[in-house]
C-alpha cells in the first residue's frame, strides 16, 4: 500500500472506517487542526440557488405526469448534498421513475439522468451569473480560523465548486478542493460515503480524528459520521436542526458566527 492509500470497507468505500474517541462538542474546536467545509449553504448560500434551479427542472419534468408533483421539501428529502446525477435519480425513484444514465456530454434535457443533470446544470449556470457572496457569519469564522492557524478544505459534491469559490472572492483561501470533478475523476463514491472528506483530510496530512466537517446536508453529516472524523457540525440552513442531529452530527449551529468563540486563540 503506497502512502495515502486506505483499504476499501465492506460499503464500497474506498476508505475503511477507523475508531476515534467520542467528541466534546464545540469546546473541542480549540483541540482540532483541520476544517473540512461543504461549500453550498455552509460558506455560500449557493443552496438557494441550487433549490431554485432544482425545482425549474423538476417541476417542468414531472408537470403533466401522474405523479406527486416537486416540493421544496423534497430537495432537503432526495436532494440537498448529493452529487448532481444521484440527486436526479433519487427523485426521480421516489416517484417511482427510472431512466437510463446515459452520458455526462448527454444534451441537457435529454431523457437521461445526466440529460436531466445537465440541464439542472445550466438553470444553476444562469442563476450564479448574478454573483454570490459568502455568508457573513462564515466569512468571519474562515478568517479567525486561519489566523489561527487551522487548515482548510473545501468538499462539495457540485461540480461547479471553483467557479462559486472564484464568484463569491473565496477561491485564494483554499488549496485543497474536493468537489464532483474529482470525485468522478478519482472515482470517489459522493455523499453519503465519507470518502471525499477523507480525501481531504488525506491531502491536507491531517488525521481524521483531528479534522473537523462543517455540512448542512444531512448526506453530508452522515459522510462526516461514517468518516469518524474528531468533530461533526451541523449548520442548520432550513434541513432542521433535529434531522442534522439524527443524521449524526456532534452539535448544530444556526451560522458559524455561533462557534467563532470556540476556536483556539
């Protein structure tokens, strides 16, 4: 086993699961050494616009047939965190849809999932012209963490993690990115799995048991679950505190300017 490499888990993980002690919650932060963030709707509120174009796509897709018509609930339900062709292919088997993959170079609206993918794609592409700002909350807490001198990542199952990072002015704090391209790049299995947070951590040479994940998916805080990583936060955007909770999370916070106090001076 060449250094970096981990032996594959009986779930398909490329990373096998590892015992590390129970976290302390916030207080904890201070004992930490790496931030591992979800880019959409923990740093950016990039979920609003991916809500958006989700339900141009769907609702169009789904109008005229005999099936329970797309909510915003079912973004947070079958949705939210997940890679963009697994999004469209949990939706679609909760109405009872199958559809071939076909191809990621499928035409977007294609009657495939990576056609219905990419036309998600596009409506996100129109959107994110208008342009983006992180939250301020988030802003300040990255900024007082590498003060600190805390490591970062970012791991977002989109695709489109660089050009929201370059859209919101966030893109020269973070050399290590791990979004969709390398994940299908380095056949990475998405969210849930925790392997591209562990491909994080690997990257930045910090042990899981010292990393922190920052979601508010709760596919996100189950990957940061599996993974064993020394802390979960939840940041509650609109999945509900509770869901994070269940889904794994150490502690849950309403925005990171609630845990700025907690991190080493």
């Amino acid at each position: 086993m060449t250094p970096g490499e981990h032996p594959s888990d009986t779930t398909g993980s490329t990373f096998a699961p590892m015992t590390s002690p129970a976290p302390r919650g916030l207080a904890s932060l201070a004992d930490k050494r790496a931030l591992l963030f979800d880019l959409d709707g923990v740093l950016t509120p990039t979920a609003e616009v991916h809500m958006r174009a989700w339900k141009r796509l769907f609702t169009g897709y789904l109008e005229g047939k005999d099936v329970e018509q797309y909510t915003d609930d079912d973004y947070f339900r079958y949705v939210d965190g997940k890679p963009r062709y697994d999004g469209v292919r949990s939706l679609l088997a909760s109405r009872g849809i199958t559809l071939p993959d076909g191809q990621p170079d499928d035409a977007p609206g294609t009657e495939t999932v990576c056609g219905l993918g990419n036309l998600k794609n596009d409506a996100f592409t129109a959107e994110l012209a208008g342009g983006m700002s992180a939250y301020p909350g988030s802003l300040d807490f990255l900024e007082k963490a590498q003060a600190a001198g805390y490591t970062v990542a970012v791991v977002s199952s989109s695709r489109n993690a660089v050009p929201v990072l370059e859209a919101s002015g966030l893109r020269r704090r973070f050399e290590v990115i791990v979004d969709g391209l390398v994940a299908a790049e380095r056949k990475l299995p998405g969210k849930p799995a925790p392997d591209t947070f562990l491909a994080a951590a690997d990257a930045l040479g910090v042990d899981r048991a010292d990393c922190v994940v920052l979601e508010d998916a709760h596919s996100g805080v189950e990957a940061g679950h599996a993974g064993r990583f020394g802390l979960v936060i939840g940041v509650n955007r609109g999945v509900g505190a509770q869901t994070l909770l269940d889904s794994g999370a150490d502690v849950v916070v309403d925005d990171l300017a609630d845990a700025v106090d907690s991190l080493r001076s």
